[in-house]
C-alpha cells in the first residue's frame, strides 16, 4: 500500500514539476501595429481584435470594415459602384480596377499579393509578363498564361515574331 502511495505522490510531483516548468514561457504580445498579419487579423494590423479595415483590405465579417460592409473578403463601401480607373485588392490577393461604371471590375494577377497605398491597389510584386504575351527566345514561343508566368513552346523552325 505504502509503495502505491509512493508512486502517487512523485506522479503527482512530477506533473506539478512539468506543468510550472512549462506554464513559464513567453508569447507575443498582441500588437496591432506591427505591420503584421497575426492574432485573428483579417489584414495587416486590421480587422478581428484590431480597429476595422479600410476599403479594399481583406475582412470576413462587416465588423471588420471601416465601411461596415464585408463582400467576397473584401471591405467596399456599401452601395457603391465603381468609376472607371478604381482599384481593389480582391480576396485572392489580385488587383482589381473598374473596367466599366457600376459594378465591372477587371482582374490583374499579383506575383506576390496585393496592397493598398494611398487609397490605390498595387501588386506586392508584379508578374513575369500579362496573359496573352507572347515572345521569342532563344528560338522557341514563349506565352505568358493567367499566373503572369512565360510558358515555353518549342519552335521546330524556330520563332519569328
């Protein structure tokens, strides 16, 4: 019985060990300004805990959005329609820009995602090239497809452009 009791006790010693040991660390403090995408942000330092997202940022919920509407991941200003020339960032981190008045958005694909600086949308990073360019190197066919990226095709008699 003793040697049962025994046992219990350093298991239980143990555990209480273990667990001060680890309830010790450290963690991140929440930050809402340093210039990251963490905690539950929806954008870099914006949306979920953090003040709501301005126009053309990403948002899961209208709560996020400065303007009080979430659509697609995307905070819009409700009701709006776009003018000729308006950019946003869209949900798959592509620029979009109004093609047409009202509701007509044209899509550029981003290499490395999309932001917003000074009210206006940008790539992070721009593309190789823009879908349909096409080019000759070294003899062969080159396409850029819907990715932003050249495809090469090789060219029997080689490529005239």
């Amino acid at each position: 019985m003793k040697t049962a009791t025994l046992a219990a006790c350093l298991a239980l010693m143990w555990l209480t060990v273990t667990v001060a040991a680890c309830s010790g660390g450290t963690t991140k403090p929440e930050s809402c300004t340093d210039g990251e995408k963490d905690q539950n942000e929806t954008d870099v330092d914006c949306g979920g805990v953090c003040a709501p997202c301005a126009n053309g940022l990403h948002c899961l919920v209208d709560a996020d959005c400065a303007n009080g509407e979430c659509s697609n991941g995307i905070c819009v200003i409700p009701g709006e329609e776009c003018d000729i020339g308006d950019t946003r960032c869209n949900s798959s981190g592509n620029v979009e820009t109004c093609a047409d008045p009202g509701d007509h958005w044209d899509e550029k694909v981003c290499a490395n995602g999309c932001r917003v600086v000074s009210g206006q949308a940008e790539c992070i990073e721009e593309p190789a090239c823009t879908e349909g360019q096409t080019r000759c190197t070294d003899g062969d066919l080159e396409t850029c497809d819907a990715g932003g990226e050249w495809q090469r095709t090789d060219c029997e008699y080689g490529c005239v452009t």
